[in-house]
C-alpha cells in the first residue's frame, strides 16, 4: 500500500464481488478496502449495477463490469449484454458511470436507462467528512424529501419587464412577469399557482393603486380554482390537476412596485435549466443577487427587445432563485 498512500483516488480490481468471499472474511475486507481505497472495480457477476455503500467502515462505490456477450438473447433479461464507462473530475471530485447495454431488436449498444435516469449513475467522493458535519449533512438530504417524489422539471423560464407608469401623480413601475415551467412525465398532481404580491401596493392608500396593484393576465393549464390563502392575504392561488404526461405550465401577471424595490423567484421543484429575462426601466439602476446557491451570474443583452438573457444549466435545487433590486438613478 505504500506505494499508493499519496494518490488522492485510489481503485482496486477485483475478479470476485466481495459478497463471494467467505462469510467471516467479508468484514475484515470491508475494513481493509474502505481504509486504503475509493472505488472497487470487480466482474464475475456480469450485472449492470453500481452502488454506493456508506456504513461504519466508511463510503466505497463498487463498480462492476458487464458482459460484453452472455449469449444473444439470455435466460435472464437482467443478466444482459452490457457495459460500462466511468469519469471523475480531479477538480469537483465528482463523477459518472455511464451504462450501455444491448438491444437485440435494434443490433446495436444503447444507453441503459433502465434503472439510471439517461443511463447515467452520478455520484461524490466523500473523503474527509468531520465528524460533527455528519448531521449537518443528514438535515440538508431531509430539507430536500419532501420534493424526491416531486417530478422535476425540464427548464424554468421566468422573464420580467419593468415599465414606469403615473397615477394619481405618483410615480410607479409596472412589473410584468411570465413563468413558463417544462415537467418531466411522472406521477399525475395538483400543481398551484402562487405568486406574492407587493402589499405596500393592494393596501395603498389610493383606490386606483389598489386596482391595478394586481392582475392575472392568464394561466395555463386554466385552473380548477382560484383564490386566495387565508393565512398568508399577500398570496394569490389557484391550482389544476395534471396527468403524468409531460405538461407546461403558463403563468402571466401583472403588478405594481415602487421606485426602490426587490423582486425575486425561488424554484418550487428540481429543475435542468433555468431561464430569466429581464427587461429595465429606462432612469433604474439594478442590482442582481443569486439565492440558495443559484449560480452566480449576470444578465447579459441578448440584442432582442431590450431583453438582458441568464441562462443557467446543470441542475437547480428547490429553494434556488435569483433576485433584482432597483432604484431610481
């Protein structure tokens, strides 16, 4: 082992699966593997698999390798001809198992996405986690379980316009604002529509402020209902069922904000990419902030409209979101 103690990854090859080995053996294995190395190549069993264990003797992702030929058409559909690829990135310490098996019908390899979602095995390489980040870590998995049964989304597209407008001699900005949101299939749910609205603006002291300080444009898919929360008066709702289809979800309103204000959007679900369009008010200064660990960056002009474009990808957490403050040069 001396020979290796300094490389930051380590592997081991194997031909047997730990699990093979005798019964009183697999223990003191265990222990030995997990102290010395990061990840167990093996084959013998020929399965498409992989699996990350975390246990007492610390984290090891076992890789095994398929069978490149079992015979074309096996007794067993899981026992396949298949194959597989892996990269880690030095840097992020992270990595992918890209999985490939072979389809008969077609007489070619295909990505396997029977149990990965697009064939793909993703995971991190925990090294040095202190012991009293442990429950840290366990809160963060938890915060996030309430939206593992939640289908994702494939892009998020939120586009603001700031326009000014005069009542009553005051001096405001119309917020236009429009979501378009992509779901992936999955289970059929009750999606709500909810947007907070500015209540300096719905309780002004000037009746015209209050009618135009809020108003959908439209919803789409129409929602079954629409009302407001009851315990929260600054939230306006309205819900509709979808099927487990892919689905897009429109939601375009107007509201009023002052001179000097912030908007912001957070993601509802686990989002691909994310879109925003910002359109400013001519005599504004803006700012941007990304929230809950949002990427951190800038619109830039797209030439279209005025428009400033942000685009992000890679995956979005719910909770993530970016937020603008303007005020008056």
């Amino acid at each position: 082992m001396d020979g290796i103690k300094n490389c930051r990854i380590k592997f081991l090859v194997m031909h047997h699966p730990i699990s093979w080995m005798h019964e009183s053996e697999q223990p003191v294995l265990e222990q030995l593997i997990a102290d010395h190395f990061d990840f167990v190549l093996y084959g013998h069993e020929h399965l498409p698999r992989f699996s990350s264990v975390s246990g007492n003797f610390g984290d090891i992702k076992f890789v095994p390798a398929g069978c490149s030929y079992a015979g074309r058409t096996p007794e067993n559909p899981r026992y396949t001809n298949a194959y597989n690829f892996g990269v880690v990135d030095l840097k992020t310490e992270d990595g992918s198992i890209y999985h490939r098996h072979w389809q008969e019908e077609r007489d070619r390899w295909t990505t396997d996405d029977r149990y990965w979602p697009e064939g793909v095995a993703r995971f991190l390489i925990q090294k040095h986690i202190l012991p009293s980040n442990k429950g840290y870590i366990f809160d963060a998995l938890r915060s996030y379980k309430p939206f593992h049964s939640k289908r994702p989304a494939k892009k998020a597209e939120i586009t603001l316009t700031h326009t000014p407008i005069t009542i009553e001699g005051q001096e405001f900005l119309e917020a236009t604002v429009r979501y378009k949101l992509q779901l992936h299939p999955g289970d059929a749910e009750e999606y709500t529509f909810r947007t907070i609205t500015n209540k300096r603006m719905t309780e002004h002291a000037s009746e015209k402020v209050r009618e135009q300080a809020f108003s959908v444009v439209s919803m789409l898919p129409k929602p079954t209902s629409a009302s407001k929360d009851e315990n929260a008066d600054h939230r306006i709702l309205g819900s509709v069922e979808l099927s487990g289809k892919s689905a897009t979800i429109e939601y375009h309103y107007r509201m009023l904000e002052t001179q000097f204000g912030v908007w912001f959007f957070t993601l509802g679900r686990f989002t691909d990419n994310v879109r925003f369009q910002l359109k400013r008010a001519d005599g504004y200064e803006y700012e941007f902030l990304p929230l809950g660990g949002f990427r951190n960056l800038r619109p830039d002009k797209d030439g279209l409209l005025s428009f400033e474009s942000l685009e992000s990808e890679g995956g979005h957490l719910p909770g993530q979101g970016y937020m603008v403050q303007w005020y008056r040069k």
